[in-house]
C-alpha cells in the first residue's frame, strides 16, 4: 500500500495514463489504496466462507459491496459534489462495509470460526509465567462425507491425541500433571476427552501418583470454597488479562473462579464433587 502510493504517479503512467487523465487517476488511485487492507480481507477471507458450504452468504458479502457503492456514487459523486475523489470514497467504503460482513461471519456464525492472535495470547501467558508451552495440532473441526464442516469424531483422533501425550509425559520425569476432571470442569466433552488420554497416558507410564485434576467449576460458589492468596490473586489476574479475545467467554461463565482453585489429586477424585 505505501509503495502504491508512492509511486503513484509513475505506476499510471506506466500503464498509459495521459497527462489529462491523470488529473483524475491520481487523487483514485491514492485513496483507493488507502482501502487495499479492507479490499484484502473480504476478497480474501470470502473463500473461507464458501468453503464451509455458505456459498449465499459469500455472495452476500460481495453484493453488499457492490450494492453500496452504487448507491454511495451518485451520492458522494454529484450530491455533495466531490467528483472523481468522490467515486474513490465510495469504493472504499463498500470495501469496508463488505469485510465488516466477512468478518463477522467467520467470526459468530460459521463452524470454523477466525479468533484473532490467540497463540500470542497463549505464548504472552507462558512467558508471564516463566514457563514453557506446547500447542497439539488437532482440528476442532472436520470435513464430513458431504464436504461440509462439522464437529470432529473424537474416535478419528483420539489415538493420535493419546500417542501425542503419552509422547509428552515421557519426555521428561515431572513433579506433577494436571488435567482436566474426569466429569470436566463444566462438563463439556472436550474437557472429558482430553482428561481420558492425560490420565490413560499416565498410568500407562506411572505417572497416576503425580496426576492433579482441575477442580469443578461452581457458577455459585459455595460456603468453605478454598481461596487464593491476595498475591495469588493479583498474579493470576494478571495472567487472565492477557486473554483479551477470551474477555467475553470468562466473564460469562467462570470469572467467578479466579479467586479460587480447587485442584484434587486423581488418587483422591471422587465423582461429583
């Protein structure tokens, strides 16, 4: 884009622009480029959304592009008099208009959904905490026979999953693993699955002794609940801050628990509680 901007002029000529038309090229080009970023995503990211089978939707991305600059042209053009720079403003903002759209889509309503820099998040968190992590490659999400995008069959990678943190806990001798609860913290599946291969890996390898799992997750938290410190307390909110695309999800279902942990050794879990 700054490069585009930059040489203007001589890129229009190259082309075969001509001295009086350039007068009307240049002050475009120079805005339209402002709008490359916008232009960028939703022509971009536009495939993501046919691929999922949303082949409408995607068409209604482009359409509203096209449909506001039609309407925004005569508008900025003759109405408020701005001429050729006009016709370059409406352009750009359709651009907008259209990967607003595009975004927001594979953001809120499609299976396989775009989350903004949450492996920095992640890496920003360990660094914080002095530690060191490691993100397992497996999808959330799978082709069906139909080509469509589903929930994955924990059965098509579970042994890939189980050989991974098997893999994982060998490398080194650990004074302790935590996981996730058997029942999971809120009961979702994933937390269930992952619990499965982390405590089958570790009583294959003797490591069961040295197993933690995470405590329930109580929407009310009840009376006798053990807290954390003050200084735990600061540091520990301090490492949730940095998960500024996850502010949403935490303060709807378990902010609540940042004063609290309630690990259980897995020698000492006892179901439903």
């Amino acid at each position: 884009m700054a490069v585009g901007i930059l040489l203007a002029k001589p890129i229009l000529y190259l082309f075969g622009a001509s001295d009086s038309a350039i007068v009307y090229a240049y002050p475009y080009m120079i805005i339209y480029m402002i709008g490359t970023i916008p232009s960028m995503l939703s022509t971009g990211m536009n495939p993501f959304i046919n691929a999922q089978g949303y082949a409408t939707t995607g068409m209604i991305s482009v359409a509203i592009g096209a449909i506001a600059n039609i309407v925004l042209d005569p508008i900025l053009i003759f109405a408020l008099n701005m001429g050729i720079e006009g016709a370059a403003i409406a352009t750009v903002i359709s651009q907008c208009m259209s990967a607003i759209f595009v975004l927001y889509i594979l953001r809120k309503r499609t299976e396989y959904k775009i989350r903004f820099v949450r492996k920095n998040e992640f890496k920003s968190v360990m660094e914080k905490a002095g530690i060191k992590g490691i993100i397992l490659d497996y999808p959330d999400l799978v082709r069906d026979a139909n080509k469509k995008w589903v929930k994955y069959d924990w059965d098509s990678v579970k042994d890939g999953v189980a050989a991974d943190v098997t893999k994982l806990i060998k490398s080194k001798n650990w004074d302790l693993i935590a996981t996730h609860s058997p029942a999971g913290e809120t009961g979702h599946i994933h937390h269930k699955n992952t619990d499965q291969a982390v405590t089958n890996a570790c009583i294959s390898t003797g490591n069961y002794d040295k197993l933690w799992y995470f405590g329930k997750c109580y929407w009310k938290i009840p009376s006798g609940l053990k807290r954390i410190t003050d200084e735990e307390l600061t540091f520990k909110q301090s490492l949730v801050d940095l998960y500024k695309n996850e502010t949403k999800p935490i303060n709807t279902y378990w902010a609540q628990m940042i004063p609290y942990e309630n690990w259980v050794k897995a020698t000492d879990y006892v179901a439903g509680k």
